[in-house]
C-alpha cells in the first residue's frame, strides 16, 4: 500500500471514529452529549453533538461526566491548590461533586476540616454524624451508641443475640426461625419442619 492510500485510510478511520464527548447528566433523567465551551456558576454553554450550541441552567444539570479525565483530574489539582480558606476548598468539594469526581470531592472536604475542624457542612457532606459534641464517622457512631457488626451490618445487641438464636432478615425486619422456616413452604409435624409433601406422606402412612 502507498504512502497516500495509507494516509487516506487513516484519515478515514479518523473520521469513521466516535470523537469523546462530555455527557451532561439532567435532573429530569436525559442525558446530552457534546462538549462543555464554557461554564460558570449560573449554567453551561454546551455544544450539542450533531447539533448546536445551548447555554443550560446549572439548576437543570445533576452532574457533568467529562471525556477527559485527566484534564478534570488536573484541573481540580490547581483548584485545591489555590483554594487558600476552607470556604474555597468547600467550593472546590461542590465543583468536584458537580464533575462527578466523589474520590476527589472527599479530599476537599477532608482539607476543609484541617482548616476548620468543626465545619458541620463537611463533617455532613463525608457522612460524619455528631454525638456528645463529637463529630464521629459512621462506624465511631454505631459502636459508640451500643451497636455492633454481625456479617457487615450494624445491629443492635438485641438483633445480635436473636441472630444468634437462629433469626433472619426478611424484608427489613427480623424473623423468627419458625417464621422463616413457614415462609420456606415448611409445615411442622411430631415436633419436625417438613415439606408439605412429606406431611402428606405421613398423615397417609
């Protein structure tokens, strides 16, 4: 193949190719696809793939998923940087959240608290909750009110002795092993769980 068919190929496997695109998730559950021109705090200039460009109401977007990564990921690097106070590394958590980066929102938020240890927004936003005038994270807060971990999930003492005892989780409430054993189509007879085939079984004999 010469040069100039080689060329042309690949020019046309260029253009044949999906060209990334930003995705603009929306709050009514539409998604768009295109490319972010320009945003503020008010909206998004947004070119539309295969369209034109719109300006949208930050209002009317949940969160934008940006194509390139990590141009996002850098970008919220120079934002953390220059962020002097823990107002604008709260500002760079929100813009985090907003670009879909949760890791990233975390570590604002964390950088917040090193500047401001009673921060209630970011101790709330990182899922912290408070107890005795303490700010605990959700584990700290289970065990230091009388909860405890049975299979990775926080239960009270009372749950965790009738889990013991042979009880089981149904639709969000706990069941007794009779209960469970009747929701399992079981029928007991002489003092034994059985099918209900086998107690048909045994009535006839």
């Amino acid at each position: 193949m010469g040069r100039g068919r080689a060329l042309a190929w690949l020019l046309v496997l260029a253009l044949a190719s999906p060209v990334a695109a930003d995705t603009l998730h929306m709050k009514n559950g539409t998604t768009l696809q295109g490319k972010v021109v320009t945003e503020d705090g008010s909206g998004v200039d947004f070119k539309v793939t295969g369209a034109g460009q719109v300006r949208i109401e930050r209002e009317k977007i949940e969160w934008i998923e940006p194509s390139d990564k990590a141009k996002a990921q850098a970008e919220f690097e120079a934002k953390r940087k220059a962020a002097g106070d823990a107002a604008a590394l709260a500002e760079v958590a929100r813009w985090a959240v907003f670009h879909g980066m949760k890791a990233e929102a975390a570590t604002a938020l964390k950088a917040v608290l090193e500047k401001d240890p009673d921060n209630a927004a970011a101790h709330e936003a990182l899922g912290h909750r408070r107890h005795e005038g303490k700010w605990l994270s959700e584990d700290e807060y289970m065990a230091a009110t009388g909860h405890v971990k049975h299979q990775g999930r926080w239960v009270t003492k009372e749950e965790a002795e009738k889990l013991a005892q042979g009880w089981e989780w149904a639709d969000g409430k706990l069941v007794s092993p009779d209960d469970v054993k009747k929701a399992k189509g079981l029928v007991q007879v002489d003092g034994k769980w059985v099918t209900k085939r086998e107690a048909e079984k045994i009535q006839k004999q």
